[in-house]
C-alpha cells in the first residue's frame, strides 16, 4: 500500500446520503481481472446525467470527496475504492461509511475521515460555493485545514499508523505464524475441510 | 460473565489480542467465487505467498455465469474471470464446484447445502451476503478483495469486535408473511444505516419457528441494514437441517453438544434492542431505491420526506399517493442468495399451481444452485412453473446483479425476490421492487403489484 501522510487537492462535494457501491462502480465494470482500470467507470451511470455535480470542470482532478452519511453501502465490491483512486481520489470525507467500505478504503490507502453533520455540511457549502477550493488533509495530525476551516478528525490508531507507514496487512499477519499455528493446534476436529482436487 | 452469541463465537476464533489493535480472528471456512477474487490471487502470486488452507477454501462460480446455454453464452471477459478463477484454484489445491458441476450455485447457498456451514464457525466471503451463513450460529463476514487475500494467505481476519444488538421477533407470523417480510420489515425500522458497526442476533419465538431457509433470508438481508452480520443461535431445526449433509460433522454426537453451548446467556445485555411482534406484520414491497424504503403491500407510494425520496420516486417513475397494487411489472424475478432455496420455490409454485403468468409479463425462476434446481425437479416444480409460462433457469446470482445476460432493460419494472433495489441494479435504468417469493408469484399472475392473501382466498 502507498503511504498516506498528507494530501491538498480540491474538494468535490457529492450531497447525497447512502451512495451504494453499485453506483460508484456499476456491476458491467466488475469483470477485470487487474486492480486498475476502473476510474472511467467511477459513478458511470450518473455521469451519463445531465449536470452530474463531478463532471462540472470546475472539480476536474478533484482529490478529495465530500458526501453524505453511509457513504460505500451495499455491495462488498473493492473495486469501488480502486474507482475513486484510480480517478484521483484519496480522501473520502463523509458523516458516516458503510462497515465493509470502509474496512477496504483502509487497506487500499483510500483516507476515509468521518467527520460530524455540521463539519461536513460546511466542507459540502465550501466546496459548492467557492468551487476549485482546495483542502489539505493531513493524517499525521489528524486535521483538515483551508482558508477559515481548521478541523480535526479522529481516526483508529492502528490504521492510521498502518496508512502512514504503508504497512501490508499480510505481512504484519505472518509475523503471528506461531499463534496462528497454535490456534489451528487446537481447533476441534469435527469442523469441516474439502479435500484437495488433485 | 454472562456473554451474547455473538461475544462466544467471536472469544473462540481469537488468535491473537494485543491493546490497541483489532483482534486477529481465525477463518474456518473462506468461500471463493470469479468475481472478488481474481486481484487477490494474482496479487498473491506476485508477493510469492501461497493459500495457506486451500482444505479451508470452496470456490464456485455464480455472480457472471449464464442461467441459460451454459459457459459458452457468457461473454469474454466473464469468460476470463471464470478461467482465471480455474487457474487460480488448479494452482492452489482448491476445490471449485465451477459450471457444470452438481455442487454449482450461489455461494451462500451452496456453503449451507452441502453441511459446510455449521454452528460455531467463523465464515469469510468476498461477497456482502455472507451474512446468510449467520442463520447456523456462525460469525459471517463479507469482506473485500484485499481481505480475501489476507484470508487466503493467513486464513485470519483483522477485526474490532462489532457492538451486539437484538432484534427480537415473538408471535406467528400471519398467513401470507414469509421471513423476507420480516427481513424488509427490520430495515424499514431500523434504516439501511441503522446497523451500521453492529453485529445483530434474532431471537424470540418466531426466529424459532423459522426453518433453516428463512432463517437464511432473514440473516441475509441483514447487511441491507448496515449491520457487520446476523445470527441465529443453533437449535434443533439447524441440527435437522445439517444431519446427513456431505460435509455434516462425522463426529456428530461430540458437535451436537458443542452446538448446545452456543446460545446468549441469559443475562448477557445487548448495546441496542429492537422488538418486533410478528402478527403486526404484513407482505412488504420497497417503493424506492434502498431496501429500507418499503411499504404494506396494501397501502400506497409515501409523499417524499425529502430529496433523497423525491430523487427515488423519479426514477421508479411513482407517483406519491399511488396505490401499490396498481404498479404495473414487466419482469418478475424469483431467484438469488436472498430467496432461491427449495422452499421459496415451493411457496413460489403454491401461489402459480393452475394459474397463468400475465401476458404482459416476462417471468423467470432461477434456483439457487443445481442441487436446488433437481430437488425443484423431483417434485415437480418445474411443471408448475414452466406450465404458468415461467422460464426455468440454471443456478446463479442471475437477475439480482446483473453481471450475466440476465438484465432489465432501461425503464423495465421488476418484482424482484432478490436483496438490492439500488439505482441500475439489475440493468441499467431498472426499477426494482424487493418483495417475497409468494408476492413475486402473484404479480407475474396479475401483472402488477397485487396482495397474495387475496389471491390465496
């Protein structure tokens, strides 16, 4: 995973509430078998509306998006982070994220940063009044900064360390070999296991 | 300490706590299908790592298989997400019960079927649905594709433990309520965010006089809810449903006992409560663009409660105020991992038996998996549904996705079995209505929305 220490970058506001992932990245795009590829297809059906809010010039090579709560519901589909961040996005700012979106945006190094109701209805009229206004995210001090708005973000420990330092999951897992090995020692022999084909 | 279901079963699969980090929980059974998976092995591949348990691993293929011709209909790229699941699993050592295969179908489906998911496990899954699993007594997760490959290279998953709630559900449920009924009814109460960092236990007398298969639907439809997972606690029907089954313990009598031991303490407290009387439910139709937006079958399309529901009522082209039972549908699908068990199907062909599809209407039945669509077969559901005018498919995800030929035209109308009526779901520029299996019946018999009590009558 890339490092995420700090990012400015113009903020895109999307207002709306419960965005699913099959609007982010519609099911006909899910067939790739590689990682990028998708930011094309990022919110494809939207895109094809009239005035959709990112198509708007004024937001072209936004790096930060700004939304409503529960942002990432429905599908488990990864592919809907690899579209933000293949289209440039690295920071989601929302009220609130879908369970199983937000645990992908961590291990991709897509910064989902909750923030209260009002922070992001001000980010939301930010972004919608004074339009290629810049933000900077800063995950070190866990702060937002622009012109007149200086907030502050919590964010778990763990992960923010693991996105600063780019940590790989796996990696940090294996080095449990023992204990995982312990724990297979002891599991209870009548749970099920398939044997192998060949 | 007196613990919920859900801290039992999350206490037994920790590998590993330290202060500070998420729990490293141990993965007893990873299914695997085409679509979340092709970047996590090939990701795999490149780091040099291999799958640690491929005896712990199933693999199938569902979300873009054709229900009609077989592989050859699919196209290329589907095709490529198929081959490259084989060449994934050949490499690994996994089983894959691919196209073709008896054992095919819908992973949630095919994982209860053959007696893999059992009470007390943890299950992992690159697909939100996962949840069904919950319906045994294990701890499901959906999770995503760098997840799947941690899965598959360490066969653990990294967690904080989800706060408990209860959604307790007592009385019968009334003649023409099924558990997808309840299931719409729980997301309409508790909002399709209202479950969010939750894992939620179904309880009371009408959680117990469910069969496996709605329990299934129910604990399916929970992620619908924004909950992490949903569970029932094991008890004779789960026992019943399991005796028998290919992957059935062989050490039967040592696991039943286990099972016994897997229910909440009786004073154990839950961080949120929802009760729910059963005999004030009725048949439910979604009107909107999330599951949560759902109504009586007998009462009308709500005004909007704001923009969200006037941007919903726009693209189902409703009016508020309209009469339910006077949507008209083009398309009635019966089919996916929410409700294409045997069961549905039985309920499904009650209503159909001696009655005609609606000319208007293009109606298709998709089991669940192969070993459904035979079980169907020997009794003769398929006469039924065939001679109604339905199409009879082969298994997969189908309708509900989208990701196969099976897709609605732009402006088509759909009752839908299915979980999701998000905006393009089932084919760009649908209109989905989520409703029960008996319910989908009916409306391809009228040709709109309709009330199966009074069609039963």
């Amino acid at each position: 995973m890339t490092p995420f220490s700090r990012v400015t970058g113009v903020v895109a506001p999307l207002d709306r509430s419960n965005v699913d992932t099959d609007q982010i990245i519609p099911k006909q795009f899910l067939k790739r078998i590689e990682r990028s590829g998708f930011g094309p297809y990022l919110f494809y059906d939207w895109r094809r509306t009239k005035d959709f809010v990112l198509d708007r010039p004024e937001y072209r090579g936004a790096g930060i998006l700004v939304t409503g709560a529960n942002f990432g519901c429905g599908s488990s589909r990864e592919h809907a982070t690899w579209a933000l961040l293949d289209a440039g996005f690295r920071v989601v700012i929302a009220p609130s994220f879908a369970d199983i979106f937000l645990s992908n945006c961590l291990r991709v190094g897509l910064l989902p940063v909750a923030l209260a109701e009002a922070d992001v209805r001000r980010l939301i009229e930010l972004a919608g009044s004074r339009p290629g206004a810049q933000l900077t995210v800063d995950l070190g001090t866990q702060s937002i900064h622009a012109p007149g708005i200086d907030l502050s973000f919590a964010i778990d420990p763990f992960w923010r360390d693991c996105l600063l330092n780019g940590w790989d999951e796996i990696t940090l897992t294996l080095k449990q070999e023992a204990e995982i090995a312990a724990f297979e020692a002891r599991r209870p022999d009548w749970l099920p296991a398939l044997t192998s084909p060949g | 300490m007196a613990l919920t279901l859900a801290q039992k079963l999350w206490d037994r699969h920790l590998v590993r706590r330290v202060p500070a980090e998420p729990d490293l929980l141990y993965v007893d059974l990873h299914l695997v299908h085409e679509v979340t998976s092709p970047q996590a092995f090939e990701s795999l591949r490149l780091n040099g790592r291999r799958v640690r348990r491929p005896d712990l691993t199933l693999a199938t293929m569902d979300h873009n298989v054709p229900t009609a011709g077989g592989r050859e209909r699919a196209d290329a790229i589907s095709q490529r997400q198929m081959q490259a699941l084989e060449e994934n699993c050949a490499r690994e050592g996994i089983v894959l019960y691919g196209i073709g295969s008896p054992r095919q179908g819908i992973v949630h489906v095919i994982g209860p079927e053959l007696g893999l998911t059992q009470p007390g496990m943890l299950i992992a899954c690159g697909d939100s649905h996962t949840s069904t699993h919950g319906a045994f007594g294990a701890l499901a997760f959906g999770i995503g594709t760098s997840e799947v490959e941690h899965v598959l290279a360490t066969q653990c998953m990294r967690l904080f433990r989800p706060k408990d709630m209860a959604v307790t559900v007592d009385g019968s449920l009334p003649i023409g309520v099924t558990a997808k009924d309840l299931a719409l009814s729980v997301i309409g109460r508790l909002g399709v965010a209202g479950g969010q960092g939750y894992i939620v236990e179904y309880r009371g007398s009408t959680v117990r006089s469910l069969s496996m298969e709605a329990r299934m639907t129910v604990c399916n439809m929970t992620i619908e809810a924004g909950a992490r997972a949903g569970m029932v606690a094991p008890d004779e029907v789960t026992a019943s449903y399991l005796g028998g089954r290919p992957y059935a313990p062989s050490n039967w009598a040592q696991a039943r006992s286990d099972w016994d031991e897997l229910v909440t303490d009786p004073d154990a407290s839950f961080d949120r409560e929802l009760l729910i009387d059963a005999e004030e439910l009725e048949p439910y139709v979604t009107w909107g663009t999330n599951p949560g937006q759902s109504v009586p079958v007998t009462s009308r399309v709500p005004a909007p409660r704001g923009e969200a529901d006037e941007r919903a009522l726009a693209y189902m082209a409703l009016e508020p105020g309209q009469a339910i039972q006077e949507i008209w549908v083009d398309r009635v699908f019966i089919g996916s991992c929410t409700n294409a068990r045997l069961d549905d199907l039985r309920l499904a062909a009650s209503v159909i038996r001696g009655r005609r599809v609606h000319p208007k209407v293009r109606a298709m039945v998709v089991p669940g998996s192969a070993a459904v669509k035979r079980a169907a077969e020997g009794e003769g559901l398929d006469v039924v549904f065939r001679g109604a005018g339905f199409e009879w498919r082969d298994a997969g995800c189908s309708m509900c996705l989208g990701m196969n030929p099976d897709i609605l035209a732009p402006g088509e109308r759909c009752a839908s079995t299915s979980n999701r009526n998000f905006e393009g779901r089932q084919g760009s520029g649908g209109r989905t209505h989520l409703l029960s299996p008996p319910m989908a019946a009916a409306a391809a018999i009228a040709g709109h929305l309709v009330d199966v009590r009074e069609m039963a009558s």
